[in-house]
C-alpha cells in the first residue's frame, strides 16, 4: 500500500493522527495557496494592462511562463510527451489563447472581484460541454443552474449598463469575461479527457507553449517595450501562471475533485482584498448578489 506521493506505508506502524491530519488538510491548502497566487497573477495582469495591450500582455504571461514550465520539466522529468499528447494538447492551445486574451481584457475593463465573480460561469458551461461532448448524463438541474447563473450575471452588470460610471469599455469587457467563461469551460472539457495519461507537468509545457506561438504575432502588431518595472511584472505573471497551476494539481492529485472543487470560490476573497489594497476597489452589493447566484449555479450544475 503507499500514500498519495507513492510511497509505502511501513508494515504495522501506528497511526500518527496529528501526522494524519495534516495530510489531510494538505489538499486544501495546496489548494487555497494555488487559488491565491493565481489571484495575484491577475492583480499584476490588471496593473500591466493600464500600459500595454492585451495580446502583448497575453504573450508575454505564456512566453515567459515557459521558463518556469521548462524548469519544472526538467527537474521532474516525466519523459518526452507522445505524438498524440503533442496533438491533442496542442490543439487547446488556441483555445487556451482565446480564454486568456478574453480574461485579460475583461481585468483591465471592470474591477478585480467583478472579473472574478463573472469567471465562476465557468463551472456551468462545464457541465453542459461534458454532456454535449463526453455525452455524460443530464438532468433537471442542468437548465436551472444555466437560468441561475444567467440571473446571476444580470444582476452583476444589469444594473450599470447605461449609466455614465459604466463605460462601452466596460461593457465589452462584461462581454469579454463571458467568452473567457465558455471557453475556459471547452478547454477543461478537452483537457479531463487526457489528464489520465499525461503528466501534469507536460500539460502545463505544452500550455504555455502553444499560446505563446499563437500570440506572438498579434504581439508584435502591438508591442511596447516594457520598461525595468513592468518586466519584474511580467516575469512574475509568469511564474504565478505555471506555479498556480501546479499547486492546483497537487491538491487535486491528493483529494476528491469534489471535495476542493468549492475552493475556487476563495477566489473571490482574494480579489476583493488584492482590489481593496492595490486598487481601492470594493465589490458592490449587486457583485456579491450576483456571486451568490452564480455560485449557486454551479454548484447545483456540479452535483449532477
């Protein structure tokens, strides 16, 4: 018998259960970290974003994310990816740009926990791809949770259209998250079907990868030299992109998806506090309504 990390349990030994415990709380604060330093990853990308481009933006989180993801690699070592890794893996990857440049744009348009309340749609229109791809089974709750969550959103944005504090910017950028909430949804559909047989650590590569050649152009059509600050930015952006996503898989890899599943609506507490400190912003009462709603979508798309 051996533990989460593969290795064996010692023949008769006793159980330890304060050492018990902490392997059991260690998913959730794997967890909760891994929701955090992606948080503060789009904290840095909302300062950037007043100075440089979307797709300039969006490059550079993948470009340079790929030294983190390469340095990874190497330490862990899984072995080369197959052909049909490569393929399917790298045929995300406009999708992946495609949810970034959305997500990227809607920061810098609308305040931090309005983006991230927004992004929790994503969990519904998971549930609806896995039964329109994977032909997973449906029920009653599937219209519910859309209808709720739809409810939610409206009661998020509905009230400022049309007002003079809520600019065509902001709109598109409501807009925007909305696209990045699908298509986020799509790729984790895509992505659920491979998980089993590649190793974390090579999808995260290959993630970063394809994006990164994929935006490359668009970059170049936009492109301002980041100056001295902006690079320590960038270079950090980066490496919260891949170092989010690893602390993710741990904990997923050590507890049931349904057990940390509710873990990424922490993300929220960490935008409003990220919001409040760099940005002065606190979530209207109609954001955390609408939160609520959507949260509660999701969770009733996730008990199917």
């Amino acid at each position: 018998m051996s533990d989460a990390l593969g290795k064996p349990f010692a023949a008769g030994k006793q159980a330890d259960p304060a050492r018990d415990g902490l392997r059991a709380r260690r998913p959730i604060l794997l967890a909760t970290l891994g929701v955090g330093v992606l948080s503060a990853m789009d904290a840095m990308i909302k300062h950037v974003a007043e100075r440089h481009h979307t797709f300039e933006i969006a490059f550079l989180r993948y470009a340079l994310g790929l030294i983190f993801a390469a340095a990874a690699l190497a330490m862990i070592r899984p072995g080369w990816p197959s052909r049909e890794s490569l393929i399917v893996n790298g045929s995300r990857s406009f999708i992946v740009a495609v949810t970034a440049t959305c997500f990227f744009y809607a920061l810098g348009a609308l305040p931090l926990a309005e983006t991230v309340a927004l992004s929790f749609l994503s969990p519904i229109f998971l549930a609806i791809f896995g039964v329109l791809i994977l032909r997973e089974p449906v029920d009653g709750r599937m219209g519910f949770a859309l209808a709720l969550g739809m409810a939610g959103m409206l009661v998020i944005v509905g009230p400022r259209i049309g007002a003079e504090s809520y600019s065509s910017e902001a709109t598109l950028g409501a807009i925007a998250a909305l696209i990045s909430a699908v298509t986020y949804a799509l790729a984790m559909t895509l992505l659920r079907a491979r998980a089993r047989h590649d190793p974390v650590v090579t999808i995260v590569f290959i993630q970063n990868i394809g994006p990164a050649l994929i935006l490359l152009a668009p970059a170049i059509l936009v492109w301002r030299t980041p100056d001295a600050a902006d690079w320590f930015f960038f270079l950090m952006i980066g490496f919260a992109g891949v170092a989010g996503h690893l602390l993710l898989a741990m904990a997923f890899a050590r507890a049931q998806a349904a057990r940390l599943a509710p873990l990424e609506y922490t993300a929220l507490v960490w935008a409003t506090l990220f919001g409040l400190l760099f940005y002065g912003e606190l979530p209207t009462a109609y954001v955390l309504a609408g939160a609520a709603l959507i949260i509660a979508a999701a969770a009733a798309a996730s008990r199917r």
